[in-house]
C-alpha cells in the first residue's frame, strides 16, 4: 500500500502558534494512522481535560479524532461530510481548532514528517509551493 502524502501550510498569528489553518506535512497508509505511526504521536497529544467534579462527557478516543481530522485535511471535504466512521464533525473540528491554537497538531505533522524523512519516503526536492494570490483576500 503506498503513503499519501499531504502538503499544507502554516499561517502564524504574530504572537504564537499556527491557528485555524493547516500545517505542514501528514501521511498515511491507506485512511487511517498505522499502529506504529499512533505510537510515535500519542505522546505528543495532551491529555483530556477532566472537571474537579467529573462531571460532563468523556471525550472521544483522540486517535479517532485525529483520523477524521486527517481525512478532512487529506480530502479537503467540508467538516459536515465526515463520515460516519468518525467522530462526529463538530468534536473533530472543535479538536483541531484547540490542536491547531496550542501547537499540537504543528507538532503531530512534523513527527510524521520526520518519520517519513527518517524511512527515506520524502523527497523534498519536488515540493513546490503555490503562491497565487486569492482576489477576495488582497
């Protein structure tokens, strides 16, 4: 089965981390993350919030979460048309804005990027950037 490879880009605010956009490099085999890939990265995922009073619902498994927002970015399908197979669209996509603000996805890309980099399977030197400017945001 052969990787795919997405290319993103980051936007920064002037005073942190990438927000509400998409960064720099994801892959997988097939859809979803391989077991080997989910150990490289579930460390680099926090841990859920918790209320002192344990109250509310527990949050979703965080590798689902990171599947469906994977898709969505691999696709460029609308949050709405997430399948069925994941997490509903609102918990994906409130994770990655939360992932997206704290640093958390920056940090889950760049470790796939540099899985792939340590296996040999990127080729930096055919990566181009798309610099067209949109009309409606000049």
């Amino acid at each position: 089965m052969s990787s795919n490879i997405l290319l993103c880009r980051i936007n920064r605010t002037r005073d942190g981390p990438a927000v509400g956009t998409f960064l720099v490099l994801a892959t997988y085999a097939g859809v979803d993350l391989t077991d080997p890939q989910w150990a490289l990265l579930e460390p680099l995922i926090p841990a859920p919030r918790v209320r002192a009073d344990r109250r509310g619902r527990p949050w979703k498994d965080a590798r689902e979460v990171l599947n469906g927002i994977l898709w969505i970015l691999r696709t460029g399908a609308r949050w709405a048309d997430l399948p069925e197979r994941y997490p509903s669209y609102q918990t994906c996509h409130r994770r990655f804005q939360q992932w997206s603000k704290d640093g958390t996805l920056e940090r889950i890309l760049y470790a796939l990027a540099g899985d792939l980099r340590d296996r040999g399977q990127i080729d930096l030197s055919e990566a181009f950037v798309d610099a067209h400017p949109n009309p409606r945001k000049t």
